[in-house]
C-alpha cells in the first residue's frame, strides 16, 4: 500500500543528515591537507564547525527529540523516522567530533607553537607565569566564583546552556575511611576571558586556559574536603521550546519570556573531559537524564568556539588572508546625491566586494534630505551597533514618517532586536514586532520622496539583511531602483505588514506566503514545457537551502522533461542528483570559502528570453509557506548580464566548489587543463579593478 511513498524515499537526502554534510565541508576548510587557507583562518572554520554543532543540537537534534516524546513517528520525505535520524546523526557527529578534536591536537596546537601562540598545560608553566596566575586568581578570578555541592539542602544546580563547568566529587577530611562523597560543580564564569595570558619570553603568545586555573586553586573552594576526582564538562539544551504567538496578548512580552526559558530546557548533549571518573559521569547522566549516544567524550578543551578569539589577535596578519577592503559601487563614486544616481538608472551591489557603506548612506541622507515625507525599512537581524537603526531614529526625530517593523522572531538576536525595537519607538518610529504565525524575513526599504515633478520612490531590495557587520562576511546582492512599479508593489508590501491590506494587483514583486510558491512553480513548469517543445531549457539556482518536497519534485519533473539544471547550494540539499530516469540533468554544487555564501540568484532560460530573479528566500517550505518573502525580477539588461555572468563563475569555481553525488558525499571539481577559478577571490579582484577604472574615468571626464 505504500510501495509508491517507499520508492519516493530513495528520491530525497534526509535534511539533517545533508546539514552535518555542510559542517563537514566547513570543517575540511580547517583539516584539510591540501587546503591553501592561512593557520589562523583554518582555526576560525574549526571554531565556526563547533558553534554550527551548538546550534544544530539545540535546534534540529531538540526538535526530533520533541517529536519522539510526543510520540510521533512519521518518517520524513527520506523515509527516516525520529528514532532513526538520532541514530544516524549520533553516528556521525561522534566522528565529527573526532575530527574535530583530532585536528585541534594533532595538527593546530603544534603549527600555532611554532607560529608563537602557545596553550600552557600547568606543567609547563614556569615560576614566574605561576606566580602571575596565583595573584590573577586571588585578586580576580576568586571572588566570582561559586562553588557548589549537593546534599539534603542544598539541590543539584541548574547548568546554564553552554556554560563550561567543573563537576567535582569531594570527600570530608575527617571522615576518612568512613563511606560516601560529595558532588559538586564550579561554573566557569563567561563574563572573565575564557584565555589568561601569561607573562612569556621570547616573544611568544602564551594563554592558559581559564578552567585550568580554577582547577590548579580548587582546593581553596572547598576547604575541609579533599577532592576525589574532578572534570569538565558542558551541555547543550533544547532552545526550540515553542512559542505560541496565538495565546500571546503582547508578542514582545512573550518573546521576552521565551527568551528566558531557553536557558534551561531539556539537555540533549553532554560534553566531557577525556578520563573523566565513571562514578562522576553516572551523576552526570542521572541527573540530566541522559543516555551514552548523548554523551561526547572529547580530547582538548570543551567548546573551540573559543578559537575565534585566538584568531583575531594582533600581530599575525601573515597567518591571516590578506585584508580586503570591500569597493565603492563604481555608480556612486564622488557622487554627492544618491537619489539622482539611482533616478538615472537601478544600481547593483554585489556585497561584500562592494561596500555596504551604500546602504547605510542612503538611510543617513534620506534622515537628513527635507525632501524625504516617509521611510520604511525591515530589519531581521542587524549589528550589535547599527548605524543603519541611528539613521533611521534620526530621521524620527527629523519629523520623518518612519515604520520599521523589526522581526522579534529572529532566531538567537531575539534580544538583540528586542533593544533595538524600544530605541526605535522612543525615537518615535512606529514599529511592527512582525506577523503572528509569520516570519518577516524580506530585505526591504522604501524611501518616498517629494520631488519637483511629484511623489517618487525609492527602493532598496536585498538577500541579506540590514548588518553593516555580517555585510563584510556574507556575499550577498542588492539592488537599488527608482522604478515606480517597484515603488508601488514596496508601499503595497508595507501596507500589508503593518495593516490589513491584501496583496493584489502587485506589478513586479512575489510575495510569500501567498504568490511565491506559485510563482516558482510556474516558472520551473514553463522550463520544463520548452524543453518537451524541443527548445533549449536551463534553470540555474544559487540558494543556501533546497529541502521543500514539492520545488523538489517539480526539478525532477523538469529533468525528465531534458531541461539542465545547474543548482549551486551552500548547505542542506535533499535533492538527489545524478539518478538516470529522474534527475540525470541536475548538477548540484556548493562552495564554502572566506565569505560564507548567502546571496539567493535564480536564472531561467525562458526559451531565449532569459529571466532573472533576486529573493530573500530559500526553497525551504518555511520560506515559501511560513515566512514574508520576497522575489523581484531583474530587468535591467546590464545588471543582468553582471548576475548571468556571477552565476557562470560560481559554476566555473574550481578550488572551492565540492560536488554532490548521488550517495550524498560531496568531491572537489576536478580541474585539470581548467584554469584555476576561485569565484570569491575573482570577484574580490573584479571589484577593484571596475573601482579603479570608474576613478580613472571619472578623472578622465573632470580634465576634459
């Protein structure tokens, strides 16, 4: 009975699986032999590998733990049920971890020793570096600590999410002989340096650990006990508790509450120390109520997120890549009026090899021009000092019409936004804290204008959200325009954000949830008719994500049909390539590299009349069917021909593009006879060089 939904199985990766096939690409930007990245950029891909696991835990691996306790047992479009997918991800993130952990000690630790960055064991310390850190942990590091033991009054802690911590069993000095210990647990405070530098000669940089220190004084924690036996530890918690936004009266409130309970929910994953005793890990496991898959034994120190910090010291810029300096859009150079350059044609950005600065000089000038009535911005997740939240409470307080609606429902900035949300509405802005039900997930912002001729507007479309910070790490694409189409649908969209409004009649915009699945539908199935029409048919698609069954499905359709499709996806794709019969024509590709690849491009052929499409949106079904998304169309043939010209590099990229197979394994591009393409580090040179010649012609222009 169901033989047809059996054989649909073998079509589709499981998501989860595919998402540690991800990490496993980030993490061979670390390990990898043959890799070219500099020491100190291989350390930050090891440190992001291990924050990436943090979150897929208390995310994904909380979710199928929720699922199996609630007794649900479905099996996903991969014919996986949640029993099923714990087994599997257990597998492999044991050995991610392994290689992880193996890396760091075998591989990292030595090549920094040799570069002058040393990690001190406490036999390694000399007197001098054991006198600095005695008088450090009297004067600083003892008053913050709190110890704690369990016993009839006294229950056992709550464990902070994250927080490293040292679990203890201790034993009372005068009752030696007599049966029995004692737990107890030391946290390591996150508000001191997880890394203690230590007076050192020869120039070196030398750290030790903030847990070894604790450990070196834990006798002066615990006077009158002798401790037994002692060892790290850390857990991971579920985050993704739920937040029912229908109950909710005041959705900040509710969030904020939200927020508060993510601290302490179930614990999924616990991290210890190599060696720790078996009597301590029973406790460990008892309380937390946890089996041995739950448990990652790990040889180094817990938590190598701690690694960014190393990376970014002073001084070692030879270990680093060499420093880029994101370039001026070569439209804007020396131009005093953003408004006038934009009226005269749409502008691309190209983020991060062109400047951000762009983006947050046209809130700044739109602030403070008195011809600016109205601004109307989306925030999803914005810098912890954002410029752009200053330009947009400044032009409130110019007298401007400001609404901002500033998602709370941004998964980990949840309180980032929260505090930006209350400085916008004491600025006097009218914010929207988002949509029930809905994610606000579209890049958006609308400048409307008085001008001598009327009303005009001004558009600024993205694939990447409002960040001055995450613009110089992400690649992503912008587009300005003055088309009063776009203007008209960006004052329809804002309509419906911050009202009742229904999205009708739109000219240019798709809007999810409501048109946009239909719309990539449509344009998928018109491929698919050209190719049975004997036409040349070419879908390309650049997205962070393919999981939706559906999109899915209708690519296979399309295959069938002949049309060659090229997707370039950089994390979970459970689309399976390469099947005779099915999706023989699917190439699928991903590239993680020095800028974590973010940009959403989709070209179709369009039987010669290629079109070209921007959005804010994966083919995800939580983007097409639970979230406000948005695609916009390309129309200007020259910033058509740079995105056709983007999307043909990235397929040319041959050192750091992998590609999928049909087991779900990922292999480098072979590249003999090829030349040598790095697509980030050819747009990276790109970029100067069209800087460099708009300054030359623009010097040109002033001397005749």
């Amino acid at each position: 009975m169901n033989s047809g939904r059996d054989k649909d199985c073998k079509n589709f990766f499981n998501r989860e699986l595919s998402w540690l096939e991800f990490n496993k690409r980030v993490l061979l930007e670390a390990s990898d032999g043959n890799n070219s990245n500099p020491i100190l950029e291989r350390m930050k891909f090891l440190a992001i590998s291990s924050s990436n696991l943090d979150e897929f835990f208390m995310v994904r691996v909380a979710s199928l733990y929720d699922k199996i306790h609630a007794g649900f047992s479905e099996p996903d479009p991969a014919g996986m049920t949640p029993a099923e997918q714990i087994e599997s991800i257990v597998v492999q993130t044991q050995r991610m971890v392994q290689s992880q952990y193996g890396y760091y000690t075998k591989t990292l630790v030595p090549r920094l020793k040799k570069e002058g960055i040393v990690f001190l064991k406490r036999k390694e310390l000399d007197q001098q570096q054991k006198d600095y850190l005695q008088k450090l942990y009297k004067n600083t590091i003892y008053p913050v600590l709190t110890p704690v033991v369990v016993d009839k009054s006294r229950p056992f802690p709550l464990v902070v999410n994250k927080s490293v911590n040292i679990a203890l069993l201790l034993k009372d000095e005068e009752s030696e002989g007599k049966e029995g210990v004692t737990f107890g647990m030391v946290q390591v405070p996150s508000v001191l340096d997880r890394l203690v530098r230590v007076p050192s000669s020869g120039g070196k940089d030398c750290f030790v650990f903030l847990e070894d220190i604790i450990k070196m004084n834990i006798d002066t924690l615990f006077t009158g006990h002798r401790v037994v036996t002692m060892a790290c530890c850390r857990v991971t918690r579920n985050t993704d508790q739920g937040l029912d936004e229908e109950e909710a009266e005041d959705l900040l409130q509710a969030i904020q509450e939200f927020i508060k309970k993510r601290k302490w929910g179930l614990v999924i994953r616990l991290e210890i120390e190599q060696g720790m005793d078996p009597g301590l890990l029973t406790i460990l496991k008892e309380e937390f109520e946890l089996s041995d898959k739950n448990i990652y034994e790990v040889k180094g120190p817990l938590d190598l997120t701690f690694l960014m910090k190393i990376s970014m010291l002073s001084g070692y810029d030879h270990l680093r890549y060499p420093a880029y300096q994101p370039q001026p859009v070569k439209e804007l150079i020396d131009s005093e009026d953003i408004f006038d350059a934009i009226r005269q044609k749409d502008i691309l950005l190209h983020h991060p090899f062109t400047s951000f600065d762009s983006v947050i000089d046209f809130v700044k000038q739109a602030a403070n021009d008195p011809k600016v009535l109205a601004i109307k911005q989306t925030l999803y997740r914005v810098s912890g000092n954002s410029p752009i939240v200053e330009a947009l409470a400044q032009a409130a307080e110019n007298g401007k019409q400001v609404t901002v609606l500033v998602e709370l429902k941004a998964r980990f900035d949840e309180q980032n936004n929260i505090i930006w949300a209350k400085r916008l509405e004491m600025a006097g802005c009218h914010v929207i804290y988002g949509l029930v039900g809905l994610k606000t997930h579209c890049k958006i912002l609308l400048v409307v204008r008085m001008e001598d001729d009327g009303i005009k507007r001004y558009v600024h479309l993205g694939t990447g959200n409002y960040n001055d910070t995450t613009a110089r790490l992400y690649t992503d694409i912008g587009l300005f325009t003055s088309n009063p189409y776009f203007g008209a649908d960006a004052s329809a969209v804002f309509n419906r954000l911050s009202g009742y409004s229904r999205l009708t009649g739109m000219y240019k915009l798709d809007v999810a949830p409501m048109t946009l699945r239909g719309r990539f539908t449509s344009l998928i199935r018109a491929e698919a008719e050209h190719a049975r029409n004997g036409s040349k048919a070419r879908i390309i698609a650049k997205i962070n994500s393919l999981v939706d069954e559906k999109i899915i499905n209708e690519l296979y359709k399309a295959s069938k049909a002949g049309v060659k499709i090229d997707l370039i996806v950089r994390g979970i794709c459970c689309l399976k390539p390469g099947i005779k019969g099915l999706s023989e024509n699917i190439r699928v590709r991903s590239i993680v590299g020095r800028f974590l690849e973010h940009s959403r491009i989709f070209y179709f052929s369009n039987n010669g009349n290629g079109q070209m499409f921007l959005s804010s949106a994966d083919w995800m079904t939580r983007n097409l069917d639970r979230r406000i998304e948005i695609l916009f169309p390309v129309e200007d043939e020259g910033i058509f021909s740079e995105i056709k010209k983007i999307l043909d590099i990235y397929l040319r990229d041959n050192v750091k593009a992998r590609v999928l197979d049909r087991e779900g394994g990922y292999s480098k591009v072979q590249r003999r006879g090829k030349e040598i393409i790095s697509s980030q580090e050819y747009f990276c040179r790109e970029a100067v060089s069209l800087s460099q010649a708009a300054v030359s012609e623009k010097e040109r222009l002033l001397e005749i």
